[in-house]
C-alpha cells in the first residue's frame, strides 16, 4: 500500500494539464524562494572585526585567542571575519586581555629604507630603534611578562676636555599579566638579555620597571632571601600541598628600613697566654685598727687590636607579618598550620615579626546542580525559535492560500480549455456546437459560445431550453476576458460581499 502512494500521486500529476503544473511547480519555487529570503534576514550579516588591517602577528595573536573562546570566525589576509552581532563583544573581552599588542618594528623594518645618502645619525637612530623593538619582541614571550618598552640611551665618549663620557644605559619597562610575578632569577636574567643586547652596556645601568612604576630589584636580601610576595607564594604553595587547595589564605607583608646603617666592631686578642690585663687590690690597717687604707692597681700587659665596620644598604626587611587564614569546615590542625607558617616565612620574634592563624568560615554559594542542564535546552530552543516561527509562519500561509490557489488554478486550466475548444469549434454547425456542448456548465458553454460569429452563435443558443438559455446569457453579457477569473470565480460567489 506504501508503494502505490507515490505511485497515485504521480498518476494524478500527469493528469494535470500543463498549465496546472506550471502554476504548482511556480507556487513551489516561490514558497522556497520566500523561506531562503526569510532566513537570510534572520542571520546576522558578517563584519570584519578591526576596522584596520592587522599584521602578521596580531592577526595570529586575534586567532588564538577566538579559537582558545571556541568562536566562529573566518581568516582573512589581514583582518578576521565574525558576525555583527558578536562583533563589540569581542572586542571588549580582546581588549581586556590585552589582544593584540601593538605592532613593533623590529631592526629589519627600521632599516628597510635606508639608502646609501642616509644620514650616520639618521642610520644611528633606526639602528637603535630596531634594536629596542627586536628586544621588546623577545621579552613578549618570557614568562609572565604580557608587553615591555625598551629605551636606549648610547654612550657618548669625551670628544673635548670639556665634554664629560657617558656610559651607554637602557630602561625597560615591563607588563606583567594578571596575578604574575617575576623571581629574582627572572629579573637578572632580564637584565643580562638586555646588558648583552647592546654593545658597552653593564647590567647594572639597566633599569627594569613594572606596569606601577616600581623597579625590580634582583639582588637576594640578606636575612630572607626573597620579597614578601615570593614568601606568600611559597607558604600558600605549601599549604595547598599539604591540607588541599582551598583549605587556607595566605597573606604577607614586608616592612624594609630604608635607611642606610653601618655597624663598628672592636677586638682585643691577649699576645700570649697571660690575660691581657690583671687587676690587685691590697688593704693595711693602721693604729691598732683605727686606719684602714685600701689600694688598687691593673696591669695591661698589651693585645693585639682589631676593628671591623661594616654597612648595610637600604631595603633590607626590618619586619614581616603572615595572616593565614584557615577554612573552619575542615579538619586542619591550627597548631601545624602556625608551625608550617613559621618555618616558611622565617618567622623571628626578635625582629617584631607576626604570625597570626585563624579559623574561619569560608563563604562558597554553590549554583545549582540543575541548572546547566536547563540553560543548554533553552539555549537550544531559543536557537530554534527564528526556524519555528518561520515553519508556522509557512504553514499558516499555505492553510489559508490553498484553497484560493487551487480555485485560480482551476479557473486558469478551465479558461485554457475554453479557449482551445472554441478555436476548434469555429466553422461546425450549430447543431454539433450544440452537441459539444452538453453537459458543459453555464459560465464554459457562455465563454464558447461568445467566441463563435454571431449567426452561429445566436443559433446554438436557440438550441438550448430557456433556463439554461438564460444562465449562458447572463454570463455572456459579463465583462471579463477569457483567461483572466473574476473574484467571485477564484473565492466564490460571496467574495464581494
């Protein structure tokens, strides 16, 4: 029975006349046509992202980052295509992260153009500004650093008595990403870079400021050997390890003195094995006891002098205070907490160093567990609600246009048909006319009947009984062209009403 389905409504299309068929195979191309208009209108149009052309590396920074954000986009030479709707916000979380950073001309760019009648100091200049971007370039990939800046200041040689030598020096001003800092190591290895980067530099004339204006320092402090943020990392490091990430909060401050103390020692060693002074004490009584008189006297015997003065520059740590905080929902021991702590820091009472551990509760609002599972169904509807509407919004057209588009077919075919059998029906006999003509309804023996002469026509009309006479007569005195339906004829006699 499944099988003749197909085969039914096949017989049925072949019974169509031409006409018929076009008509349907239009209406189907139109419906298609709408739904293709529809759904372009419904999607977004596509926009570049930048309104300026990128670079090599910026567009492959802008890539990594939308492919890292699982967002669609189409690569361009010099740009990346994504859609209007997403465009402004890609551009704040891009420009949030940093992304890209900014185009640096590095030494084969600053010396591109440079000619054989370029000016020394023209040539001097471009040098050292494709050497400083060469520089800003490789320091972009080092750990924790997201951008830097390089000036160099050459060095300038005594050329007069007058003039006084300047040894070469650079700054570097350095980004750090979020929640990054550079070790001690990292900020001497910064500075040896930069030092043998440039001919006649020491690594001490190399300046390293971060993002807050502050300059790292690389030398190791005498009593700690690290700086507060180094400490804290360590210790919440270590806790994490041993009691769970989450269990504890650790916070450090360091106090450095600032001021610059020196420090004098003074030491006697004896010349041999005596003591290197001898006191003695002797007393007399006079007078049967009435005088008493008491002498003292200290014999130095010589030692060997030595003194040592020592100073201690500014930025030494003169206190530290450690605040670990600890979750009171689980089970940690306080006690080995302070005993870690204490271990980690350095802790020192002498020098007015703090330690304080404290059990609180951590604050933790948990979403709930349901929720993701709901917001992926209704982001999966809301996707398809643009497709349903449209789906409706076909079905409730061709509801309600089937009908009139199946009486205008209908008329169209019938007013096809007339036509053609009138042509062929011009020159017979009334009687015959009449005879082709039974069983034809009024409207189709009136459009026949108006096509033939008028002799022949007023005699087929003798033909035909009175009532019928009048209906075809009625309908022949209609102004409508033969293959143009009237509006009654398409939606009924009532349309007008």
């Amino acid at each position: 029975m499944n099988a003749s389905v197909p085969a039914q409504i096949l017989v049925r299309w072949n019974a169509l006349s031409a006409t018929v068929r076009l008509a349907l195979a239009g209406a189907a191309v139109a419906i298609v046509a709408a739904s293709v208009f529809v759904t372009a209108l419904a999607r977004a149009p596509r926009v570049p992202l930048f309104a300026t052309p990128l670079r090599g590396e910026q567009l492959a920074e802008v890539e990594e980052r939308l492919a890292d954000w699982n967002v669609a986009f189409t690569p361009t030479a010099d740009n990346a295509v994504v859609d209007a709707s997403h465009r402004n916000d890609l551009l704040l979380r891009l420009s949030l992260a940093g992304v890209p950073h900014d185009h640096v001309d590095g030494s084969a760019e600053a010396l591109a153009d440079v000619g054989v009648l370029t000016p020394p100091e023209v040539i001097d200049a471009r040098t050292r500004a494709g050497l400083a971007g060469d520089i800003e370039l490789a320091l972009r990939s080092v750990d924790g650093i997201d951008d830097a800046r390089v000036i160099i200041a050459p060095a300038k040689p005594a050329e007069f008595a007058s003039d006084v030598a300047r040894d070469a020096r650079a700054s570097v001003r350095v980004r750090l990403r979020p929640g990054a800092q550079l070790s001690h190591e990292a900020i001497s290895g910064v500075r040896a870079f930069v030092a043998s980067s440039v001919a006649g530099l020491d690594p001490s004339r190399v300046t390293i400021l971060d993002d807050r204006g502050i300059a790292l320092n690389d030398r190791d402090d005498a009593e700690t050997g690290a700086d507060a943020a180094d400490v804290q990392r360590s210790l919440q490091t270590a806790l994490d390890e041993a009691f769970g990430v989450g269990a504890t909060i650790v916070r450090v401050r360091a106090e450095f003195d600032r001021s610059e103390s020196s420090q004098r020692e003074i030491v006697r060693t004896p010349l041999g094995n005596d003591a290197i002074s001898q006191d003695s004490v002797s007393e007399t009584y006079a007078g049967d006891g009435k005088r008493y008189e008491k002498r003292g006297g200290r014999t130095d015997r010589g030692s060997d002098l030595r003194e040592t003065a020592s100073s201690l520059p500014p930025g030494s740590i003169s206190r530290v205070s450690t605040a670990v905080f600890v979750d009171s929902a689980r089970a940690v021991d306080l006690g080995k907490v302070r005993d870690l702590a204490s271990a980690a820091v350095g802790y020192d009472a002498r020098r007015g160093d703090e330690l304080s551990v404290q059990a609180v509760r951590f604050e933790r609002p948990t979403a709930p567990a349901h929720r993701s599972r709901w917001w992926l169904l209704y982001g999966a509807f809301v996707s398809l609600v643009p497709a349903l509407v449209l789906a409706v919004a076909i079905v409730a057209a061709a509801r309600y246009a089937i009908r009139p588009l199946s009486r205008a077919l209908r008329r169209f075919s019938e007013r096809a048909a007339i036509a053609e059998r009138s042509s062929a029906l011009t020159g017979i006999a009334p009687a015959r006319v009449h005879g082709a003509l039974a069983g034809e309804p009024a409207h189709a023996a009136a459009a026949i009947i108006s096509a033939l002469p008028a002799a022949t026509a007023a005699a087929v009309l003798e033909l035909y009984p009175a009532h019928e006479r009048e209906a075809i007569v009625r309908r022949m005195q209609r102004r409508v062209g033969p293959l143009v339906p009237t509006a009654s004829d398409v939606f009924g006699p009532h349309a007008g009403s």
